[in-house]
C-alpha cells in the first residue's frame, strides 16, 4: 500500500490538471503517502518483527541517557566556571565533561544491560542464562546439556529442543541421543560454517531472537555435539570389548571341544594300545607289529589334528610371510583374483594375520552372499600403515550386523588399532578397506 502510493498521488495530480486544471487531488495522495508509510513500517516491526527494532530501541536510549548525563555535566561545569572566574570557560567546562565521560565508559555496558532488560526482557534474559551457563561450566558447577532447560525457561518455551547434527547417524538427534525430526521453523546453529546442529522453538520467541539464541549458543551446541559423540565411541568400544571377550570365550570352548573330541581321544587311545603291547610282548600273544603299526597311524593322526587346531589359532601359511599367504589363498580361491602387493616385509605377526583373516573373511563373502566373478586384491605398505583393500563384482548391498562376519572382521581389526570401511552400494559390488598401523 506505501509502495503504491507514489504512483497514485502521480496519477491524481494527472487526474486534478485534466479535470480541474489544478493540482489539489495530489493532496490526497500526499496524505495518503505521509500515513501509509509509518502505518506499514509500525506493522512490520510490531507483526514480523523486521529492522531489529528493540536492539535499535534499547541502543538510542541508552546512548540518549549518557548524551543526557554529559549534556548536564557540561552545563553544571559552565556554570561552575562563570561563578568561579565571573566568565564563561569553554575549556573548563569540556574538561570537566571529557573527565565526566571517562568515567561513564566503565557504566556504560552495566547502563546497556539495565536497558535490555528493561526493553526487551526476553532477549535480555536468554543471552544472559547462556552466558552465565558459559561460566558455570568454565567453573565445572554445569553441563553443556543443560543448555535446553536454560533457554526452556529463559524464552518461557517447555517445548524447545536443542538438536544436534549427526550426518552418520542420519540426520539430527536431541541432547539424549535420540533421533529428532526438525521442524521448518528451526533456526540452525552453525560453528565456523559448519551446521553442528539447530534450535527448535514454538514458543513466543520471534524468529529473529531464535536465530540470534541460535549463534549465541553456537559453542555450547558444539561442546553437547562432542559429549555425544564420545559417549557413543565409548559404548562401541565396550560392545567392541563384550564381543571380543565373547568370541574369545567361544574360541576357547571350541579348541577345548576339538582337543578333546580329536587328538586327546587319539592319544588316549594310543596309550592303550602301548599298555596292551607292554604286557603281551613276552609271550608273544598278540601281533605287535600290528599293534605298533596302529599306535603310528594314530599318532600321526592325533599331530594331523594338532597341526589343524593350530592353524585355526594361526594360519601355518603365514610363516612364509604375508605375500606367499595371500598367493596361495589366491590360488585356492574359487573365482579369480587379482593380487597386488607393495610390502617390504617386516610386517608383525599380529597385523599380518589380521591383515589375512580380512581377505579371508572378504574372499568367503564374495564366493558365498556376493555371487561375484571376480576379485581384485591390493596390500601397501607405506608411511607406517599397511594398507588393504579388497574390491568384488559381486551384487553389494553388504551390511554389518550383530554376529555377523564383518562385525567380527570390525572387532579384529579394531582390536589392532586399525580402521575398516565398507563400501557396498546395491548392484555395485562390495569393496573393504582397512588400514592397520606397521612400523616398519
């Protein structure tokens, strides 16, 4: 309406020299203008909250009452001076007020303060409880996490939530690590440009004081997004410390039930077999050479079941080093595999058999959930890290579950202080890498 009433007072000063030969329809435009004007600044401030206009408020006073102070600070001086010297002494008089100004500096953030709350309590009281939760947690009397009951009360709003921002985890989660659906009206809370996370308010605040909440509280969002972040790192490396334990546990009966089932069963009954030829061997009553010739096959059995067991503990293959390992479980494979090595030896045992059961465990997937053709083997060892990374053609869509072989893989490799990452988009075949630490 403001906008339109420029043309309009044009046109009806137009319309007055055609009808009347005069101009005096453009007063109505003109009153029409000096209304229209202020009428739509004073909506848009008081409906949409536009211009900033409580700050702008809040500085005019302020800056009006100290202009006021030294205005009669100045006036008080020059009248000092004409009673004291029987004249009026400019310099005197700003000396005294240059004096008077000095020393209004130190009040005058204490006099912005008392004017903010005064004018705009809301802003006041929000920006004032996060920096007095700044301060208590410098001093360690407060968490970060308290930062949603601060502003709760400051902005009279027991609905807002403080979201922060977890791309890995799918999106935004609330200060308890729960996933949090945002709202269109959250105002996004950024830290050297990066989205960390967001407030989410329906209560009386304006947009423009959630966004200016939103920047003031921008650190302590930042701190709340870190606790998160390593509470969850916490309790993964104590399920990664649970299933480890587990796994060992189950290893451990395992070895048990094979050396008792197999070789121990084997030697028992060997010995046996020695105590019967013992006790026959002076009246020649039995086939000794029979006897012996069994208790030999037994024994070679029970040290073929032995050898077994300890390959399951550590592949024999490995003794050669890491290379002629991977090269022979290549040529057992069933499909194809392509091998690159770039090591210098001098890998430690513990990293060249996790290194191994990661190919091993990565070959099986693809021969038996992947369907792949093909597989493509590359091992670097450079700048303290053993780098490797299995690729297959296989379908992906590959994921790591509880119990499963690559959560197993992800206890083992982290086990050795190494990464594993696991690429496996539908239709697009799987591809695992991992990088262990080698000092060479």
């Amino acid at each position: 309406m403001a906008a339109l009433a420029i043309p309009g007072t044009v046109l009806l000063s137009w319309l007055g020299l055609l009808l009347q030969g005069t101009h005096d329809l453009a007063g109505i435009g003109f009153a029409v203008l000096y209304l229209a004007v202020p009428i739509a600044t004073t909506i848009a401030i008081v409906r949409h909250d536009l211009y900033d206009v409580d700050r702008a408020l809040s500085a005019a006073v302020t800056s009006s009452a100290v202009a006021a102070a030294l205005l009669g600070v100045f006036t008080v001086a020059s009248f000092a001076a004409g009673v004291v010297f029987g004249r009026h002494s400019a310099v005197a008089a700003a000396a005294v007020t240059a004096a008077a100004m000095l020393g209004l500096v130190p009040a005058w953030r204490r006099l912005q303060r008392a004017v903010d709350r005064r004018v705009y309590p809301m802003r006041w009281a929000a920006l004032t409880a996060i920096e007095d939760l700044r301060a208590a947690i410098s001093a360690g009397r407060a968490d970060p996490e308290q930062l949603q009951d601060v502003l709760r009360g400051a902005l009279r709003d027991p609905g807002l939530r403080v979201a922060v921002y977890f791309p890995g985890a799918g999106g935004y989660l609330d200060t308890d690590g729960k996933p949090l659906e945002l709202a269109a009206t959250a105002a996004p809370v950024s830290v050297r440009g990066r989205q960390v996370g967001a407030i989410v308010s329906n209560g009386p605040a304006p947009v423009q004081l959630q966004r200016e909440i939103a920047a003031a509280s921008a650190m302590l969002v930042e701190m709340v997004r870190l606790r998160l972040e390593l509470t969850a790192a916490l309790r993964e490396v104590a399920a990664s410390r649970s299933r480890l334990q587990r796994v060992g546990d189950e290893e451990r009966r395992r070895l048990e039930r094979d050396l008792h089932d197999g070789a121990q069963q084997r030697l028992v009954s060997l010995g046996m077999a020695l105590r019967l030829t013992q006790r026959h061997l002076k009246d020649g009553s039995i086939d000794i050479d029979g006897l012996l010739d069994e208790a030999v096959a037994q024994l070679g059995t029970a040290v073929a079941e032995l050898r077994e067991v300890a390959h399951g503990l550590r592949p024999g293959c490995l003794g050669e080093g890491l290379y002629p390992a991977l090269s022979a479980l290549a040529e057992s494979a069933t499909l194809p595999i392509d091998l690159e090595v770039d090591a210098d030896g001098g890998i430690p045992d513990d990293i060249a058999s996790t290194a191994y059961y990661v190919v091993s465990e990565s070959v099986a997937n693809a021969v038996k959930h992947a369907h792949a053709s093909r597989i493509r083997l590359q091992v670097v060892q450079a700048g303290g890290q053993l780098s490797v990374r299995v690729a297959d053609d296989g379908r992906g869509g590959a994921a790591m579950r509880p119990g499963s072989g690559l959560s197993g893989l992800s206890d083992r490799v982290a086990a050795a202080d190494g990464t594993l990452d696991i690429q496996s988009p539908p239709s697009e075949g799987t591809t695992v890498k991992v990088l262990l630490p080698c000092a060479s």
